[in-house]
C-alpha cells in the first residue's frame, strides 16, 4: 500500500484534514506515514488558506500504535529501519507540538503508543464514548514514549506514573479527568463537528458548541487519593510494596499489573517521568531517543513482542527477571548521551 492510500490529506474550506487510512491494521503508524504527514503539516503550516487541521482515523480505531512487527522484524535482522523510524516519529511528534495554528485530533476509538503521539500534543484533542487509551508499551519491553516523558508526568497528581506502568486503559471520562483530552463529543456528531469546523472562523466557540459532559464519572477519581499516596514513593520497588500492604483487591491487581511487565521498562519509565517533569518538551523527546536507541539493542523488547504479538503465550522472558536486579547503573546507562547521534529538533 502506498503512503498516499495509508494517510489521505483533504482540504475542505479553510480546514487541512488527516486520515490515517490502515483500518485492518488500526491505522498503525509506519514511517512512510510519518513522513507523509510531516510533509504535508510544513505545507500546511505555511499556507495562508488552511486555518486549522483535524486528524482522524479510518474503521474502529484512531490509531494503535506504532507497527510493532515491522520494528520487530527489522530490528533483529540489525536493519536501521527502527533507529529512522523513532528519529523521524519524534520530529513529528515535536512539528506537531509546536503546530502554529489550531490542531484537533477526532480520536474514536482505540489510540495508544504512536497514536497518542500524533493526538494527544495538539492544541485540541476530542473524544468520543468509544475511546480506549493506553500506553502499555511496559508490557512489551518498551517505555511510554511519544512524549509520554511530558504529558504523562504533568497529568494531575500521580496519575500518568500509574498510567505509565499499568498500562491501564481508560475511556473518555478518565481521559478528561487525567488532562489527556481537552473535550468529549460523541461519536455520532463527529462528522457534524468537521464540517463546523470547515465553515466558521471560530474554533474555540465551535469546539465548545459541540463539546458535552462524558455520560459517567471518571472511574479514575475513586482511586485518586491512593495512586497519589503510594505512586509518590521513591521507587517502583516501594510502589509494589505500598500495594502489596494495601492488600484489597484494587490493590493487587494493580501490583500485579505492574511485576508483569518487563522490569527494565517499569524502572526506566519511572525514572524518565521524573525527569520529564523537570524538561521542556523538545528536551523530553531528546531524552526519549536516548531510551529508544538502547531499547532497540537490549533484549525486552523483541522478547516483549515476541510474547505478545508473534507467538502469543502471553508468558515473555525478562532479562533481568524481577525489579531488585536491575541496578542503577543498568538505568543510568539508557539515560547516556547519544553523542553525534543525538535527536536534533527545531527551536
């Protein structure tokens, strides 16, 4: 498929509009793609006509992600497709940060990894009663990338650290309440909401004309006092034994959630939402490449996906196996400057 059928650019009225077209693969983002879209964002971003842009996905999903399969493949057969393919995503994710005029991502359904990154930097970002959030790349030996360093770590008190090594997913009501999307509009008035958008010159006051209240309460809000108590500790070894003497059953799911995933990815993601606090946006992504550059030379990762999306017994082999045996110096070595290698972005 060409990259002109996996992303289709319209331009209705004074509004640029994205569709990420791969509706059997849940619109997964490829480079091709990236770059399609990076391209057409700089034309846009320059051209006087064009006022705003929507993105939006084909079928039942805005976007699940990366594809994790050709990252997979490629990256055991040593090729520099995922070295290319994180660099020019996280360009991307930057261009669209730093996006000049109104951007507003439509988000209906299924969004996590690379999805979140073309989404959730915008100025906008709508959803729907069908949206499932996450960012669950811990259980596959990754780390909650595509900015997740930035968005994650200033959502309301500790909820992107429980977010980021969960992998919880949640619906729009808790999307809201976290501070990942701006505005709930239901399903059916998408397309109605587009075309407003298209015509009038106002898009806050549109925005808030189609905008409503989710339907239930943020599931979140129940357990909030408690996620910031026991995600405020200093470690994810002190976390998992907060949960461990809560002892009910939130608690234990929640624990068991977490020692699931690969330790590696939970002690790196603890330490990079940290430290994403304290950076701007452009020094997250930077940072970020650093991490993505030793995971594609570690071991979690294919071992994550092989586990999960190759054979699928659901039973991945961690290296180290447990939290305790990961040092420090096992961190800090995914935190070391890339030297002439390092992510350059614009100012």
């Amino acid at each position: 498929m060409s990259e002109e059928q996996e992303v289709i650019f319209e331009e209705t009225g004074s509004l640029g509009v994205i569709t990420l077209n791969r509706p059997g693969a849940l619109n997964a983002l490829t480079l091709g793609m990236c770059h399609a879209i990076d391209a057409r964002l700089r034309i846009w971003r320059d051209d006087a006509r064009i006022k705003s842009v929507v993105i939006k996905g084909a079928g039942r999903a805005f976007c699940a992600g990366g594809d994790i399969r050709a990252l997979y493949d490629l990256g055991l057969a040593k090729d520099e497709y995922p070295y290319r393919f994180y660099h020019d995503e996280y360009r991307l994710n930057a261009l669209i940060k730093h996006f000049p005029k109104p951007y507003i991502a439509l988000i209906d359904g299924i969004v996590m990894g690379g999805g979140v990154g073309v989404s959730v930097h915008g100025a906008h970002r709508i959803v729907s009663e069908n949206l499932r959030f996450a960012m669950p790349e811990t259980g596959i030996g990754l780390f909650p990338d595509v900015g997740g360093s930035y968005f994650l770590s200033r959502c309301p008190g500790e909820l992107g650290l429980f977010l980021a090594l969960t992998g919880t997913r949640i619906g729009a009501a808790d999307a809201i309440y976290c501070g990942i999307a701006s505005a709930y509009v239901p399903a059916a008035n998408f397309d109605a909401l587009q075309a407003a958008l298209a015509d009038g010159p106002d898009i806050e006051k549109t925005l808030a004309e189609f905008a409503q209240a989710p339907s239930e309460a943020p599931p979140l809000a129940q357990h909030r006092a408690r996620i910031d108590r026991i995600f405020s500790h200093d470690s994810v070894e002190e976390i998992t034994e907060a949960l461990l003497w809560e002892g009910d059953p939130w608690a234990v799911q929640t624990r068991a959630a977490i020692l699931g995933k690969s330790p590696v990815s939970s002690k790196v993601a603890f330490r990079q939402l940290r430290e994403g606090a304290k950076l701007d946006f452009n020094a997250c992504m930077q940072m970020e490449y650093r991490l993505a550059n030793r995971f594609i030379e570690g071991h979690d990762f294919y071992e994550g996906v092989r586990a999960t999306v190759i054979d699928k017994d659901g039973a991945p082999n961690w290296k180290p196996e447990e939290l305790k045996e990961v040092s420090q110096a096992d961190v800090d070595a995914y935190f070391a400057p890339l030297g002439a290698r390092e992510l350059r972005l614009e100012a």
